[in-house]
C-alpha cells in the first residue's frame, strides 16, 4: 500500500467513526427505544438500546462508498449482493425485535433462511485442513457446516452483548486483527469491508463505554455476528487472500466457548435454553462483583490473544493450524472451572 492510499484508508475510516458516533448520538437523543432493566439485567437505569442502528446504517455507508469509488470485481459479483441483502434483511428484523420483540423461533427462522440465502449462490465452507487427515473437501457437508457457523456466530455474538462494551468492544478487536490478516494475504475487499466494521463499531464504543448511555441492542449484535460469519467465509473461498476458514472461529473463541458452554451446562440443568438469563461466563464474573469495565478489558485482552495466535496461524502449514487453538482451550478450561467454582458456591448457578 502506498501512504496516499493509506491516508485515504485513515481519512475514509476516520469520516465513517465520526458518522457512527454522532448517528449514535442522535439515536440516543431522539430515538426512545429504551431498555428497562428486570430481574436479567445487568444495569439499573432505563436505556436507549438503538445503538445498532448507527452501526448499520455506517456499515451501508462504507459499502455505498466502496462500490462508488472502489473497482473490485467482488463488488459486481452476484454473491456480494446477496450479502448485502441479507445482511440488510438480518438488521431490519431485528430493530423491529428491538422495537416489539420476536420469539426466538422466528428469529432463528429469519436467521436461517439468509444463511441459506448466501450459501445457494457459493458462499460455503468447501474444505479444510486436519492435522493427519490434511486437507478434507467436505463435499454435501459443506452447507449444514456452513449453516451451523453462520447461525452460530450470530447467535453468539447476541448472546453475549450484555454488558458496557463487550460487543463493540469484541468487534473492533477481531475486525481489526482479521483486516491485518485479510490485508498482509493479499486482500482488498475483505480488508475494506473489515475497516469499515472497525471504525462503525468504534464510533458507537465511545457512547457504549461504562457507563454505557446507549445499548447496541438486537439491530446490532445480530448483525454483526451475521456479516462477520459471512465475511469469513467469502474471504476463504472467493476473496483474493483465501484466508484460512480457522481465523474468524480463533477470533471469536472466547464468545464461541462461552456460549456453547453455558448452553451445555444450562441444558444439563434442566434450563430452558431459549429464555433470557445471566448465566454466561462473563455475566456471572459481573455478578461476583467485577465492574463491566473490568470484565470486558478481561474480554479484548483475551481476544487480542487470539488475534495474536490468528496472526500466527496463517504462517503455518494447513495442517498445523488448528494446533494453535490448544493453548486457548486450556485457557478457557482454567477460567471457566474458576468463575464455575465461584458462582456455584455463592448460589449464582446449580
């Protein structure tokens, strides 16, 4: 990259974070979809939770701005703008959940059918690499994989958008390291498109910040995880760096871990796994006493790790790669087995 190129990548991502945050500041000031806080809550004052909004509607800015000024050929293809159908498709439903809220059956109908949508036109994980195995091409397994990725991460990402800053926070941090990776394989359009989530979501973190004035709230979490899902996937299959299917699920390990654990452990007990509650990881280190700020600072430290080792991870043989999540794993055995221990004995959990 050129510095003229990179002065207009900065000017670029710098306009988008001031339109996130000012946008952000107006929804707080003029939209009054508010959150009030019950029994699951985690804060005690009533809140604007419109927050997402600014990060869309920056998000579809950035991307007007590409296919404007920009000449890659991704942006004429038939699968982008399918991406961008659902995405916007995933962003509209869930500020009218925000607005009069959805059954989470409906919402996972929603969430399904545009991860079909993107899948029909190629956008699938088609093969990967296994130590011993080396590389597996997945053949018709590829679309339910796919699906499971896509929703999941979805999913997670609402998940665990319950307190000050985690999820933009989160969002910054593993766009940011995958637009450094996306960019040093050779990328143009992944690497934007990253940029501009950065920047969306860095705009709206300064209003987001404990104390939190205004919430990202359905219309932001759904779909961030949703484009991130998505853009993992085109980045390895069509995109010109083919960045390894393994990154995004590194970047997001901790939320992925979170979430499948306390689904686990909430389906052991009998739960109703559908319903809202404040039994994740991170909800329960709040609960025992750490301040948001302190929880989510425990978050992007640990998601800087894991950008780190995704940094690492494409410098190694296809095979080799997945050996990087080890050391996380055991970190996230040792930190989950902690908070398990603490909150059991102060009656948090069973």
């Amino acid at each position: 990259m050129t510095f003229s190129a990179f002065l207009s990548h900065l000017g670029f991502g710098t306009a988008l974070c001031a339109l996130s945050a000012f946008l952000t500041w107006l929804l707080m000031k003029r939209v009054r979809i508010i959150d009030v806080p019950n029994e699951r809550s985690s804060h005690t004052r009533p809140t604007p939770r419109s927050g997402g909004i600014a990060i869309v509607a920056t998000f579809f800015v950035g991307l007007l701005g590409l296919w404007v000024f920009g000449d890659d050929p991704v942006l004429t293809q038939s699968y982008f703008w399918a991406f961008c159908a659902t995405a916007l498709l995933i962003a509209v439903v869930s500020i009218v959940d925000d607005l009069s809220g959805l059954s989470f059956r409906a919402k996972l109908l929603l969430q399904i059918a545009c991860a079909i949508a993107v899948m029909a036109l190629g956008v699938v994980v088609d093969q990967i690499s296994l130590p011993v195995v080396g590389v597996w091409h997945l053949g018709w397994l590829a679309y339910p994989l796919t699906l499971v990725w896509i929703v999941g991460l979805t999913n997670a990402f609402n998940f665990m958008d319950g307190i000050d800053g985690i999820s933009g926070g989160t969002a910054v941090v593993a766009a940011g390291f995958f637009a450094a990776i996306t960019f040093s394989q050779g990328s143009t359009f992944i690497y934007l498109v990253s940029v501009i989530i950065v920047w969306a979501s860095l705009g709206f973190l300064l209003w987001n910040w404990q104390p939190a004035k205004i919430f990202m709230g359905d219309s932001g979490s759904q779909f961030l995880g949703f484009v991130l899902a998505v853009l993992a996937v085109m980045a390895g299959r069509f995109d010109a760096s083919h960045v390894s299917y393994f990154v995004m699920p590194l970047l997001f390990f901790h939320y992925i871990w979170d979430t499948v654990y306390t689904f686990i452990r909430r389906l052991r007990a009998g739960e109703r796994v559908t319903e809202a509650h404040r039994s994740h990881l991170y909800q329960l280190m709040n609960r025992l006493g750490l301040s948001h700020a302190r929880v989510t600072s425990i978050y992007l430290i640990i998601g800087t790790l894991q950008g780190l080792g995704s940094l690492l991870l494409v410098h190694l043989d296809g095979a080799l790669r997945i050996l990087v999540f080890v050391p996380f794993i055991v970190l996230q055995m040792f930190l989950t087995v902690g908070v398990a221990q603490r909150a059991r004995a102060a009656g948090l959990i069973a």
